[in-house]
C-alpha cells in the first residue's frame, strides 16, 4: 500500500459505511491466515484510501502528459479522469485480493517447512515421546510458520478443548495442504488408536515425492523461460531493431530515434517481470 495500513485505517474510518457491503467471511478468513491484524471493516477502509489516492496520482498524471498533445481541453481531462479511473480500479483489485494471494503464498511456505518439521515429529515419536509433547518440540523449534500453526493447537488444548477439536480446528484454518492432511490423518490416527508414526512418515514420503515431481516440472518450464527471456534480452534488442529499420528503409516506415527508445523502454520493463515471475515458480524446498 502507498499510504501505511495504521494510517489508511485511521484516515478511512469515514469510509466504513461506504464499503461495508463488500465485507464477509472469506475476507476475514483470508486476512487471518495472512497473519493481517485487522478487521476486515478496517482493511477495506484501508483499500479505499489507498484507491483514492492511486486515482488521485495517475489522474494528474496522465492528465499531465495528455496535455502536451494536441486537442480540446475537455477531451484531454475526460482522458485523464478516465485513465486515472481505470487504474484506480485495477490497485483497488490488487489491494482487496492480496490477502487471498499472501495467504496461498503461506499455505505454500508451510509445506516447505512442514517436511522438516515431520522429521523432527517422526524422530520424537520413535523415540516414544507422546503426540502432544512432540508438538510442543516442534513449536519451540521454531519452524517458521508451521511453528505459529501448531502453537495454536497447543494453545485450544491447554485452554481445554480436545487434540481432536484443536486438529480439526487446525485442518479448517489452515491454507496449507500438507497441513490439512497432516490434522485429518493425525485425528484420525487419535480416533481410531493406531499409530502415529506411520501416518507421519507416509506423510514425509508424499510431501518428498510431490517436491521431486515440483522441481522436475521447474526444470521443463526453466528452458523455456530462459529462451523466453535470451529473446526479449538479446536477441530483441539487436537484430528486432536492426531488422526494423531494414524494413523501413524499404516499406516507407518511420523509424526514429524516439521509437527505438520507447521499444528498448518497453523490452527492459518486461525482464524484470520475467525474472520475477521465473523466480516465483521456483520451488520453496530443497530435498
């Protein structure tokens, strides 16, 4: 966010009634499993500040470099409140969705961390140390974010309820796959009394399997990435140009120096893009 969301919460408080109807559950879900401290009143209050101001910027903006061309007054302020109109919307989307998107983004953090975490688990519980200790091993082990998971089911049963109750509990929150299973498995492993070791490392196995088949399927999408980026890099850059102006010398296209500016503008934009994007279909574990 441009403006802080202490700050955004504070100037937006105004704005509560305004867009209170886009509050539900699933926001508050997601804002929660984002580990965002906030309402979800609050953080919408937030999103419109934010949304107001990213309008306000790219309105002056465009509006400003609109007037440097040619034509009616009014035209080039509708162009402006327009253009600024649509990327208003376009950050305002970004902003309200970015909860959903840091919470998979977790979810995808706990299930590198959890393969650990399990072999702490299945050593523990060989070694006859009971369920409910290892957790708490695994929690002061500081796992991450698996840990801040775990910590709450330590919590739900200290304050009473059952390690059946505080797993399941576990299995609805969380974002994480690997997690969802692990508390299905474990309460039923409790239920039905058998043991907790196998479900654990026929877990490890699943989750070591999955990543091998994770980092190969990267391996396949690496070359073509890499191809995609040498193209726009290299190749782009000196004969798409040189073979532009080839062209026009030929076909009458004008080709200036503005334009061959403006295209190398756009070619060195883009690979930023493709090498965040390369790094974030990057797996998170290493086996």
């Amino acid at each position: 966010m441009l403006i802080s969301m202490d700050r955004s919460i504070k100037i937006g408080k105004r704005m509560q009634k305004l867009v209170s109807p886009l509050e539900n559950k699933r926001l508050a879900s997601n804002l929660k499993q984002a580990r965002i401290n906030v309402k979800p009143i609050e953080f919408l209050s937030a999103v419109a500040v934010n949304t107001i101001v990213y309008f306000l910027l790219f309105t002056l903006l465009f509006t400003t470099l609109f007037i440097s061309q040619e034509g009616p007054e009014i035209t080039v302020i509708t162009r402006g409140l327009s253009t600024g109109l649509l990327m208003g919307l376009i950050f305002f989307l970004v902003l309200y969705t970015y909860p959903s998107v840091l919470a998979g983004k977790i979810g995808n953090i706990i299930d590198s961390e959890l393969f650990y975490a399990l072999n702490d688990m299945l050593i523990q519980l060989k070694s006859k140390v009971e369920l409910y200790q290892a957790l708490v091993n695994v929690v002061e082990g500081d796992y991450g974010y698996v840990s801040d998971e775990l910590l709450d089911v330590i919590n739900d049963v200290e304050s009473g309820k059952s390690m059946v109750e505080a797993l399941k509990k576990l299995a609805l929150r969380t974002k994480s796959d690997f997690m969802k299973r692990m508390a299905w498995q474990l309460m039923n492993s409790i239920k039905s009394g058998s043991d907790a070791i196998r479900v654990i490392d026929s877990l490890i196995k699943e989750i070591e399997v999955y990543y091998h088949s994770v980092i190969n399927k990267y391996t396949k999408e690496l070359n073509v990435l890499s191809l995609i980026y040498l193209t726009l890099a290299v190749v782009a850059p000196t004969i798409g140009i040189t073979v532009l102006i080839i062209i026009s010398s030929f076909g009458g296209l004008s080709i200036n120096s503005q334009t061959i500016s403006a295209l190398v503008g756009v070619l060195v934009s883009v690979q930023p893009v493709i090498i965040g994007f390369i790094n974030s279909r990057r797996p998170t574990i290493d086996l």
